[in-house]
C-alpha cells in the first residue's frame, strides 16, 4: 500500500492499491506508484467521485474542473487518474476517461490511468484523481 505518510482519504489509498494490481487496465507499476508518492510526501491534492454509470459524464466534468485549478505551466504536475467501477466498469468507460483527461490535462502535466475493478461498488463508477503539489 502507498505510504500512509500521505495524507488521503482510505478511498483514494485504496484506489491507488488497486491500480497496482494485475487485473488493472493497464496496472500502475508498484514500484514506480510508491517512488512518486514517497517523493510527494503531503503535499498532494486529491478528488474522489462516486457515481453511476449514467453519471460518468458529470463525473468527468467535475473532475477535470477541479482538476484543472491544481495544475499550471509554472507548477508542472503529476497527475493519476484511476477509474473503479463494479459490475458496469466496461472498456468503453476507461476509453472516454483517458481520452478526456488526455485531451484536459496540458502538456506539461504527466498522466498516470489505470481502471481497477470494484466489486462493492456493484452498479456504480468512482472516478479518483490524485496531483502532485
């Protein structure tokens, strides 16, 4: 599990774990994942959303609102974008993510996607961003 010197919600702790797992699409390499959260230490800015799948679009949205305040050209950020989703995680899903927060997120920013299953979420979608400070 990342450092718990980090200091995030269990949802997004947990969300992270997931991305490293090997059923991730594509899986977070563990090592890489704890290096940077190391190097991050508490000065990361996190989002959590949760919702159903018709909901993915707001999800988005609001996601890449906010996510947008916390990134600039002066700062250059990391940010990892991971997807969790239940019953109704699907490829299509992980596609318009990625794409979107390709598309949102500047050239100056490093992104990391991983989508992770989530069994307790049943019939809805978490959308979790993290950005480095």
């Amino acid at each position: 599990m990342p450092t718990p010197s980090v200091a995030h919600s269990e949802w997004v702790l947990d969300d992270l774990w997931a991305a490293t797992e090997p059923d991730a699409m594509p899986a977070l390499d563990w090592g890489d994942l704890s290096a940077v959260m190391v190097c991050w230490g508490r000065s990361t800015w996190s989002h959590a959303v949760t919702g159903h799948r018709c909901d993915l679009q707001t999800m988005l949205h609001d996601s890449i609102e906010a996510t947008a305040k916390q990134v600039s050209p002066e700062h250059p950020s990391t940010v990892i974008v991971v997807l969790r989703g239940g019953s109704d995680l699907h490829l299509d899903q992980c596609r318009a993510v990625s794409s979107a927060f390709h598309s949102a997120v500047q050239v100056y920013s490093e992104l990391w996607f991983a989508a992770a299953p989530a069994p307790a979420l049943v019939d809805k979608l978490r959308l979790t961003v993290v950005v480095s400070g």
